[in-house]
C-alpha cells in the first residue's frame, strides 16, 4: 500500500502488522475527507471538522441545552493538537505528502481560531490560547456573558423566593426564566469565584467571606428548559414538550427549602434580548 524501506526489510510476520497499521491510517485520512464540511444544523448534517480545518469534539448531534450536554460541535485544543501529532507521525512513517499537507493545515487553522487575533509567539515557549471554540453551526452562547471570562458566564447569585424547594424563574427582563438552559444549585452564603458552579463559603458577620467555613448549597434536581424539555441535574431529559409558561421552572432536590435563597442559572439569550452567538471558528 505504502513503498517504505522499512516494510522491504521486516520478516514476513512483521509486514501484515505494519501493513494493518498502514491501512488504519488510511482508513482514518479517508473517513476524515469524506466528514469534512460546515455545519448548518447538526441535528442533520454529520461532519467530524469543518472547512476551517478545526476538529469537532462530536460527529452527530448531542444536545440542544446545556442543562443536558456539553454544548455540540466544540473543538477544543487538546483535540486539534493530537490532530496535528497525528498527521505530522503519519508523514514520518510513510513520507506521504498528503499527511504533512494535513498536519500543516490543521496548525494553521490552530493558529487562526484558538489564538483568534491574539498575539502568537514568535520564540520558542509555551503556548496558550483559548482551549475551546465552537466548530460547528453558530449557537447562542450562555448569558449574561462575562466578556473576560466567557467560561463565568451565567446569573450568579440571584436571590429568589423558594416554596418547599422550587421555583419558577420570572418571565422577560431582568431574569428570563423563558430562556433557562441551566442551573446548578441555590446557595446560602458566598461564591468562591465568579461561576455558576463555584464553591460555597461561609459569610463573617461583616460581610467578608470565611474562607474557612463552607456555605450551605442546595444542589438543582431539574429544570423546565427553553426546549420545552424537563431535564434532571444528570442530564436526562425526564419529559418533553412543556409549555412556554412552564419554562424556567426550577426543583431543588431539597423539597423542604423555602424562602430566600440564592440562585446559580444561566440563559440561551436570543440576540434581540442582548445574546451573543458563538460563531462558526
């Protein structure tokens, strides 16, 4: 399959091995053609990594909530960068020009997507950029966004009023409980940082946090999502087709809890009411 010095001086037995290898590389750089294009809706188009040359974390279509998934079509670093070894090691084997050509390729579009128009070191050190984009159709981001850090997105904190451990979130400005697409838990007491699934501390009678006493945090059971869809904190979709009224309904799996407590949700924002797309990178 592959003319290699190599495989014209190994014994008989060793070549079925390398020649099996061979054509799993092969097999791989063709399933990679063929599943190569931009999606428009995951739901029915089936691509492994776009135009761009950025490595999706997903073939098919895993979730339209986060409630339910990690959001579909990410690529993330750590996977373009095995992308790329593994061309650049299938070009040392083989010397087929068409592996250096994709190695070449997927670090260029590494370059132009994960760094994303910030600086790029021209020395030998270590590299840093975003660890993860969106590479496949266009998606609305979680809300309220956090410009400096995207990753902290989300409502933190938000004081409502709890009956036996449930709520439903209002409706339009300022909390948007039509567009719930995750919560992770109310809280008494302080958020380590800035996340909707941070640390709980302990507040101090002056109102600075105890950082070394733990809070009191009442995790989410499951949540009525903008899809319609009652999803539970494991990510099972329990029922479907609720109501838009129904939206934004929230159950804590403590179902004695009543009064204010705070709350840890974040929304799919349509771009009229100030969302933000994560574009195709």
């Amino acid at each position: 399959m592959f003319p290699s010095p190599l495989n014209s001086r190994l014994p008989a037995s060793h070549k079925t091995g390398l020649n099996n290898a061979l054509s799993m590389i092969e097999g791989h750089h063709r399933f990679l053609k063929r599943s190569t294009g931009d999606t428009n809706d995951a739901t029915l188009q089936h691509y492994a990594q776009n135009l761009q040359g950025v490595l999706a974390n997903n073939r098919h279509f895993i979730a339209h909530s986060q409630m339910e998934y990690q959001p579909n079509g990410d690529g993330t670093t750590e996977g373009q960068a095995l992308h790329i070894l593994g061309y650049a090691h299938a070009y040392l084997a083989t010397k087929d020009q068409r592996f250096l050509d994709a190695a070449v390729w997927h670090w260029e579009a590494y370059e132009a997507y994960f760094y994303a128009g910030q600086p790029i070191p021209e020395v030998p050190q270590r590299r840093i950029a975003n660890w993860i984009v969106n590479s496949k159709e266009p998606v609305l981001a979680n809300w309220p966004i956090d410009a400096a850090e995207p990753t902290h997105s989300g409502f933190k904190g938000v004081p409502f009023e709890f009956a036996n451990g449930a709520l439903s979130i209002p409706h339009g400005a300022p909390h948007w409980g039509e567009y719930l697409d995750k919560a992770t838990f109310a809280f008494d007491g302080a958020l380590a940082w800035e996340a909707i699934n941070a640390t709980v501390q302990a507040v101090k009678e002056d109102g600075s946090i105890d950082w070394d006493k733990s809070g009191s945090q009442f995790d989410v059971d499951w949540i009525i999502a903008w899809t319609g869809q009652k999803i539970n904190a494991d990510g099972d979709v329990l029922s479907e087709g609720h109501a838009l009224e129904e939206r934004g309904q929230v159950q804590l799996k403590s179902t004695t809890l009543t009064g204010v407590h705070k709350l840890n949700y974040a929304t799919r924002q349509p771009v009229e009411h100030g969302g933000y797309p994560a574009e195709q990178g």
